[in-house]
C-alpha cells in the first residue's frame, strides 16, 4: 500500500532547517498520524510523501511558498506598548494569541520593545525559512468514511 488521497499515514519526522537548528521532531515520541490529502501537513511535505511506502525513509527539503509561506514584510508592525493592558512586562520573544480579521486565531510575536512602542510579527515562525525533514513512513491504511467526512484522523 502506498501513500495515497484519504490515507492514514503515520510518520517519524525529524525537521531542521538550513544552518542545521533543529525545529522540531518525533524522536522519542508517537509518529505524527494525519489524513493525507485533508491539509494537515504542509503543501511540500505532503507532496513528497504521496506515493510513498511503509519503510519508506527519505529527505524532504521544503521550500517557504509550500511550507509555511514567505515572510510578509506587511505582517511586521509597530503597536504601542499600551495594547498590552494586563502584562507585566513585554520582552522580545514573547508569544501572544490574537484574533485576525477573519475570527481566526494567529499568533503574535514580539520582536522589538522601544520605550512605548511594540514590534510585533504576525508571521508564522517559519515563515521564510526552507524546511529540511528526515521522514520514516511507520504505517499505511485507507481512511474510514467518517474520517475523510471530518477531514481528520479519529
């Protein structure tokens, strides 16, 4: 059986990016489990892993427009330090959850702090930043009907 549109997929992952930082990584815990093809995992990876089988160990390099996008200069912004009513100090490397246009959640980072002003990014944290993986495929079986009804594994 190979990776294929409404699998189970199971997967070992071990992802650094360029300068060889490790951003994240399965060792030592359960394998990843999604619903290929559902939008769990990032455009690239999925690519990648379509085809595949269990066994299947291989590298994966994740270019930014099909992993977590570019970084949009437009997303950095200037707040003052007022917004932040309720924290006791606002430091660089601060993570807040905020509400975007939309309704959805985004987070917020704080990168600069100068006297009343607040730099913050809406980007994701890997925006801008080519992703290199180290995949095992651990297991491989067809969805269940409800499963591809609600888009995700139960």
């Amino acid at each position: 059986m190979t990776v294929k549109q409404h699998s189970v997929v199971s997967i070992h992952y071990h992802l650094t990016d360029e300068s060889d930082q490790v951003l994240d990584s399965s060792q030592g815990q359960d394998p990843l489990t999604y619903l290929h093809g559902a939008g769990g995992i990032i455009p690239g990876l999925e690519k990648e892993i379509t085809g595949k089988a269990v066994g299947d160990k291989f590298q994966v390099s994740v270019a930014p427009a099909e992993g977590y996008g570019e970084l949009d200069q437009s997303l950095i912004q200037s707040i003052p330090l007022a917004a932040f009513e309720g924290i006791e100090k606002v430091e660089p490397g601060m993570h807040f959850q905020t509400q975007g246009q939309d309704g959805s959640a985004r987070l917020l980072t704080v990168t600069a702090v100068e006297g009343e002003e607040v730099t913050v990014d809406l980007n994701h944290p890997l925006a801008g930043v080519t992703l290199l993986f180290d995949i095992e495929v651990m297991e491989i079986r067809d969805a269940t009907p409800e499963e591809i009804e609600h888009g995700h594994v139960h």
